[in-house]
C-alpha cells in the first residue's frame, strides 16, 4: 500500500479531538477537492510503496491505542481491510476519515469520520482535464453514505466556507431518510490560516447553536501550523 507518512500526534478533528493517535495517511484520492489541504496525497500522491506488516510494526512503535486511516481516500486502497482487521486484532481504536464514497463491506472500523463533499469542493477551472466532471459524478453517494451510518458510530463532517453551505447540508441530511442526531453533524470551517478560520468561527459557531450541531476546531493548525506531520 503506498503510505504518505506515519506519524503520531493528537486528533485535530471530530469528537476525539485531542486524543493522541498515530496517523496512517494512504496516498491516492478518487476526488480532487480545490481547497484539499493535502494535496501531496490526493493531487499528487507520494509516499513509500510497504506492506501491511511493516505498516503495523511502524504504528506499534508508537504506542498509541488509537489509530486513524487517512488520506487522500484511504479507502481506496486495496489492502486497507486488511490493515483496519490487523488493527482490531491487536486492540487498537480505529478510526477511519472517509468521503463516504466507496462502500465499507464490513471493514473493521471503530469510528467512522464521514466527510461527504459539497460543492464548495469544487476543483476549480485550472484542475486537470477531466477532473471537474468526474469529482462532481463522484463527490456525493447517499447510498453508501447510508451504509456507513448503519453499520459504525459515526460523525458526518462537514466543510464549511459560507453560510450558504448549510442549506446544502440540510437537503444532503434529509436525502438520507434516516433519524442523524444533530450532535452527529459537526461543521468545521475551512482553511489553512489561523486568522481564517477564526473569522469564520464567529458565524459557524452561533449556526451550530442554531441547530444543535457540533462545531468541529481545526485544533492542529492552531497548535502546528499547516505543516506536515501534526
């Protein structure tokens, strides 16, 4: 499996932020969203092409019970199953941060961090040929995103740029025709500069009051930057 990097820190997002974890960030992403923050994984994908032993072995130098799959779209990756039950063998919390467009099958996942794209994620004219078409036909899949919610605990994050974002959420939410509890919808802003992401703080805040949804920080670009590695 081609991995982008290992490292261990704390969850920056999502109901766990603040728990120390090791990342697992898979290479490769069937979608190209214009604002990825990661585009050495998804864009561009890099890394070291190792097996699911060696991945382990790397993940239990670390010593921390709670493990997240990322990317890119790590679920993409065809040995991902394998490493998620691995995983699960040796007792480790697993959590899986997803777009919600490739279907579980059963992977062993302890919480799935479902982040469906709205069409703010749109790549932009200068993406390459092709791209724009095929990340709005794949970006949103109700279907699986309804598999996932009825096999895992879960959270359906959302990135937010504007206020108009969230009429978008609530017609995405009742496509669904399932009960989401509010709490399980948590709303993180978008961007990668500190100043930014409060800016946009001082309006999403006041909508998850609104609504009773979760406001989801970016705790790790506050604490790091937006480097590598954190």
């Amino acid at each position: 499996m081609l991995i982008s990097e290992i490292f261990h820190s704390i969850q920056g997002e999502g109901s766990l932020a603040g728990v120390p974890s090791v990342f697992v960030r898979l290479s490769g992403c069937n979608l190209r969203c214009g604002w990825c923050d990661t585009p050495y994984a998804s864009w561009q994908p890099e890394g070291r092409d190792m097996p699911v032993p060696d991945v382990l072995e790397e993940i239990q130098r670390h010593g921390a019970r709670h493990t997240v799959l990322t990317g890119g779209e790590p679920m993409i990756a065809r040995e991902l199953p394998e490493l998620a039950a691995a995983l699960r063998r040796s007792d480790h919390h697993v959590t899986i941060e997803t777009a919600a467009t490739v279907a579980p099958e059963g992977i062993a996942c302890d919480l799935a961090s479902l982040s469906p794209k709205l069409s703010n994620s749109d790549p932009g004219p200068d993406a390459p040929a092709g791209w724009r078409e095929r990340h709005e036909t794949r970006r949103l899949r109700p279907d699986v995103m309804r598999a996932w919610i009825d096999a895992y605990a879960y959270q359906l994050k959302f990135v937010v740029t504007d206020e108009r974002d969230i009429e978008e959420i609530r017609d995405l939410l009742a496509g669904l025709e399932c009960e989401i509890p509010p709490e399980n919808v948590l709303l993180m802003p978008e961007g990668t500069d500190p100043a930014v992401l409060r800016e946009r703080a001082r309006w999403l805040v006041e909508i998850c009051r609104r609504h009773g949804h979760r406001y989801a920080p970016r705790l790790h670009i506050g604490l790091f930057g937006n480097t590598r590695g954190t």
